[in-house]
C-alpha cells in the first residue's frame, strides 16, 4: 500500500534538490535558539507555537485567523510560493503550519519528512546565517470545511458517520492529566496519541500502518474525521497522517481542549 497524496511529504534530497527555485519558501518551525544554531540554507524561522485559540466562535475566531495570514505573508510566502514546512521531527509544529496553509487554500505545501534531523543525517549542508524576508502577498482563501469549531463537533456528538479522534496522551484522555478547567474527553471521542503517526526515527509510518491503526479504533475513510488535542498542533498531525492515506473529509478542531475544557457549557466524559 503507498500513500495516496505522497507528496505531501518532501524527503531532504528533494528539498535540496529545489532550493534553487526561487518560489521555494522553507519554514523552520523550531525554537529560535534552534534555528540559531543551524538551519536548511535559505530557511526562515517561524515559530508561533505560543499563538493558539481557545475560542471558537466567530469573533475571536476571525481575528485570529487575520493574525495568522499575516504572519504568513510576513515570512515571505506568496500566492504562487511553493511551502515546505519543517520541525526537528516531522512534528506537530509543523503539521499546524501544514494544516493552515491548506486551510487557506494553499494547494503547494509540503512538510520535509523527518524534519531537520533528517536532513542532518542525510549530510546536507547548514548553516547559521538569516535574512530578512521580503513580504510576500499571500491571500488566504479560506476552506472552511477543514475546519471544525465548538459548535461543528456539538452538531456531530452521537453521528455514526463522524469519527471525533482525541491525539493527546493517554493521561489527558483519562482526564487525569488536565490542562483546561476541566479534564477528560469529548464524548464518545476515540484515543490514538498523535506519536504514532510517527517511526521510533520520526518518519510518518507507512501507508499500510497507518491505515491499520486508523481503521483498528474504528476511524474510517468514509467517516468525517474531527481529531483534536489542546491547541489543534497534535491534532493537525493526525489531519496530515490521514490526509497522507486518503481520507478525504477531514476537520481540525482548532480550539481543541483548551477551549472544550474550558467551557462549562459543553459536555464532558471521564472527568469532573
């Protein structure tokens, strides 16, 4: 089994190969001190891990998106840039990235898979010299059906034919774990921990593994699929691993636990 949109992910040598190309636009979604100490020839930093939602309703919602765009555009990304997108491990950093870009309708973007632990063990060249982006003109155009918010998962608690995937680690499902006001789960959410999208080497598994740790909790492709976690970064890793094997109805919950658990006025299991 391969996957079905495999270049979704880039491998080192096919960054490498088009860092030339003068759309190439190379996000580093590390830590600054990271990217400090080494970077892909030609990256910019990008992190905006802080930068999350905890609600989901119009307002904030809109506002936060605007935020987003313009970040994007800062970095010097444009309408016709090709987006390659990258953590130290193919992770949930850059899979957030991932997610907006698409969300936008940003159709070139891909995520260097195994990030820049990869690249390093591939021998690729680094280095520690920045420039300063231009701004680039990216417009966002967004695709609201990969997008979930508190009250798209309500209208969808109880329907068979929607799978709500809960990313977290096992403790925060339990609710013994809490982060929010409150602890537990959506109800009648299903657990798989985003890590094991990933290799022990932090590759995205194969097609065929995925697909069988996907269909063994009951996920499957003919389901809407709403996976959230407690900012929407591990929840947009899942959006990526079933995005890589075809899924075709996909909504990240954007506001995750952060804003489900805060909210005394949305329903609960296995917690108080």
């Amino acid at each position: 089994m391969r996957y079905s949109n495999p270049d979704l992910l880039w491998s080192p040598q096919q960054v490498q190969d088009r860092l030339a190309d003068e759309r190439i636009v190379v996000l580093d979604l590390r830590q600054p001190e990271a990217y400090a100490n080494g970077h892909i020839p030609g990256a910019r930093s990008f992190d905006i891990f802080g930068i999350s939602l905890i609600d989901t309703r119009e307002g904030p919602l809109n506002a936060f998106l605007w935020i987003i765009e313009h970040l994007i555009g800062a970095k010097g990304v444009s309408d016709d840039s090709t987006v390659v997108v990258h953590d130290a491990i193919s992770g949930e950093r850059a899979a957030r990235l991932f997610w907006f870009m698409e969300f936008f309708g940003h159709q070139d973007v891909h995520m260097l898979n195994g990030g820049f632990n990869a690249w390093k063990a591939a021998g690729l060249p680094v280095i520690q010299d920045a420039e300063v982006p231009t701004r680039g003109n990216f417009t966002a155009d967004p695709q609201r059906s990969l997008l979930a918010t508190a009250l798209d998962v309500v209208d969808r608690l109880g329907k068979t034919n929607v799978a709500i995937v809960d990313t977290r680690s096992a403790e925060e499902n339990a609710g013994t774990l809490v982060r929010s006001a409150r602890g537990g789960k959506i109800p009648g959410a299903v657990h798989l921990e985003w890590k094991h999208n990933l290799t022990a080497d932090g590759l995205f598994k194969p097609a065929e593994e995925l697909a069988a740790e996907y269909s063994a909790i009951g996920v499957t492709p003919d389901q809407e699929v709403i996976p959230y976690c407690q900012g929407g970064y591990r929840s947009a890793h899942t959006y990526l691993a079933l995005r890589l094997i075809g899924y075709p109805k996909l909504r990240n919950y954007l506001g995750s636990w952060g804003e489900w658990g805060d909210r005394a006025d949305l329903p609960i299991e296995n917690g108080s």
